[in-house]
C-alpha cells in the first residue's frame, strides 16, 4: 500500500498544482474519483501484453460520445475500470434508435393526444421522469457516472418503453413526449455532449447550448404512485402466468384419453379477485403494533413489550399497501387484458375477495380462493369458461 501511495500522490498533487497554477478558483477540482485497474474488455490494460489503446484509438473506431458511454459505463467506486467494446458499439446502435424515435414523433406531432397529462399511464410516466432527474443529478453529484447513466438513460428508456405500450390505442401524451425528451437530452448532455448537442438544436429546436441549459425542473417523486405501478406490473404477469398454467392443462386429455377442446375455442372470463383487509392473525398483530406506537414521539415501546405480545403469532407480518389495488386494476383493464397476451380472455372483472356475492361468482372454483386466498399486494386470478 506504501508503494502504490508514493507512485499515485505525485500525480494527483501535480493535477492539483496544475490547476491552481493556470485556472481561477471556480475551475480548480470539486473533487477526485478512484478506481482500481483499467480493464480493456476484462483483461488487464498493459502495453507488454498488447491490450491496450489510447484515447485516440477508440474515438477513431466509435466516436467520441459513444467512448464516453462506455466509459461511463466502465464502473463506479473502487472497482477495477473495465471498457468494453461491445458496450461502445451497442451504444452506436442505442443512441441511433433513439434519434429515429425522437424524429419519428417530432414528425408525427399532429397525431398525439393533447392537453394536460390525465390517464394513469400519464401519471406514471410523468412520475418516473421526475425520479430520474432527482436520482441522476444525485449520482453525477457523487461522481457515481455508471449509476448516473443507468437512471438518466436506462431506466428513463424503460419507463419510456413501458408507457408506450400503455397508452395503447389512446396513444401518447403531446407534452410529457416533449419533456421526456427535453429532459432525456439534458441527462445525457455530460456523458454524449454531442449527441445531446444535435439533439437540442437540430430537432427540438432549441435556442443555445444544451450545456448552458440548466439542470431540468422536477416536482418531487410520489413513491406511492411508483408502488402502485409496480403492483400492476406485477399483477399482470402473474394472471399471465395463470392463464398459461390453464391453457396449457386444457391441451392435455383427462385420464380416459377423452378429447379436450383446442384453445382457440375456449373463451374465457377472468376474474380478479382483491383483499384490500388484513384478517385473522395479520390484523391482530398489527393492532398489536399500532397499540404500541406513540403518534405524538413517533417511537414504538420496547422491543421487550412488543415481541411479549407478539410471541404467540410467529408468522412474518406483510405490509399494508398504501394505494387502493381494486381502482388501480380498474382503472387499467385495457392494459391488463391487452397485456396478458391471449384473445381467448373476453372479459375481465376486478372483484373483492371480502364480498360473499363477488365470491359466488366463481362458482365451483371459489375453492381456489380457500386454496390461495389472495392478499394485499398479491391478487388471485381466475380464468371461467364464458
């Protein structure tokens, strides 16, 4: 550690020097990052080995900005560094697509959906592009680059990808499109400067500099909104997989070898049955809980007091989900029943599981629900011939 303490200290205390020496105070270093080895496609960079370049080479072979991708990309922290060219030529590729996208609706600008932002997608979408511009002006604050372009590229294009297919035949909202892609711009400016450069000036017709344009504005992110949007998400891949399980076992006979009907002739009703109430033992642990809190200190009583009366219900206690689920599974049945991916479903119901005439309506299945009752956070589906 000595040793490799005297070889680094005189180059960083030389960068320093340098700086004092030639700029004003307002340009000296905020701060320095370090990392372990360079790595050039996880090999080792070494100049005996021949796995080396400089910077030259790759700006010649990829560009400048997709370079800084992958180094960007390369790793955060302490870790040894590792750029890879896969990762400059895919983001070639990535940040071509983009501009066909960004085109393409620029183009297509009459045929979006006006006015303010209304449908849940809307405020999924508008939700998820606040939590990047906080999450990612965090992380370039911290010099974490890897995890900024994650949550101001990647997971921006997620959210991006996903609203597209929820708004469905709706189509997308005119003014989150043009934010998504103001903001998408201005994230990106630090690591592809000339990509965003082009983009600001040559397609959204901006006036100025992308660098000289600010951090965007964002309102603060509504962590409820993002839960309930993941419940969703996960909720439709769950009933997808239910009705897989259906389909797929009525392809088979019964135990006589007595033909079953092709799944193209089933149609089906689903039945989405929801337990926004805790009962039984998981309410009584938590009035336990509650009884034990003092609203005015915030503080709970001794974990002495509290584990006494909990000692007869070992089970682990769930989470009481802050949002509503039988209006958010409303309110995207079109999603939901697109999303399932089968045409043989016809029609959806979202049903209490606390409701004795919801219950009926499974009818000879209802026994599903005694077998896996659902419960906050985790939906039962199921599937009836209509």
């Amino acid at each position: 550690m000595k040793l490799e303490f005297e070889y680094w200290y005189p180059f960083l205390t030389f960068c320093i020097y340098n700086h004092t020496a030639i700029f004003p105070e307002r340009h000296w270093p905020r701060g320095f990052r370090c990392n372990g080895h360079i790595m050039l496609n996880s090999e080792k960079m070494s100049k005996s080995t021949g796995n080396f370049r400089t910077v030259r080479q790759p700006i010649e072979e990829f560009s400048a900005d997709a370079t800084r991708f992958s180094l960007a990309d390369a790793g955060d922290g302490v870790d040894d560094a590792n750029f890879v060219f896969e990762t400059a030529n895919a983001a070639i590729l990535r940040l071509t697509k983009e501009l066909a996208w960004y085109e393409e609706n620029l183009a297509a600008e009459a045929t979006l959906r006006t006015g303010p932002p209304s449908i849940y997608a809307d405020r999924v979408f508008a939700n998820e592009i606040n939590i990047a511009v906080k999450t990612t002006e965090q992380n370039y604050s911290n010099y974490m680059f890897r995890e900024a372009l994650k949550s101001g590229f990647y997971d921006l294009q997620a959210a991006r990808d996903e609203y597209r297919l929820s708004c469905g035949v709706g189509g997308l909202n005119r003014d989150l499109v043009w934010r998504f892609m103001d903001v998408q711009t201005r994230l990106l400016a630090p690591i592809c400067p000339h990509y965003a450069e082009f983009i600001w000036r040559e397609l959204l017709k901006k006036d100025g500099f992308v660098v000289k344009a600010g951090w965007p504005t964002a309102d603060a992110p509504d962590l409820t909104l993002k839960s309930a949007n993941k419940y969703l998400q996960d909720s439709i891949v769950l009933i997808r997989k239910l009705l897989q399980k259906q389909l797929s076992g009525s392809k088979k006979g019964n135990k006589k070898g007595a033909p079953v009907a092709s799944p193209k002739e089933i149609k089906l009703t689903c039945l989405i049955y929801v337990n926004e109430q805790f009962d039984g033992w998981k309410a009584e642990c938590l009035n336990i809980l509650w009884n034990n809190f003092n609203k005015d200190t915030r503080t709970f009583a001794p974990d002495s007091d509290i584990m006494e009366a909990l000692q007869q219900r070992p089970q682990a206690l769930d989470l009481r989900l802050p949002f509503g689920e039988i209006e958010v599974l409303q309110e995207n049945l079109d999603l939901i029943k697109r999303q399932i991916g089968s045409k043989d479903v016809e029609d959806l119901k979202i049903l209490s599981a606390a409701d004795a005439d919801s219950v009926a309506k499974a009818g000879s299945n209802a026994s599903v629900l005694r077998d896996n009752p659902p419960s906050p956070g985790s939906p039962t589906a199921i599937f009836l011939p209509k």
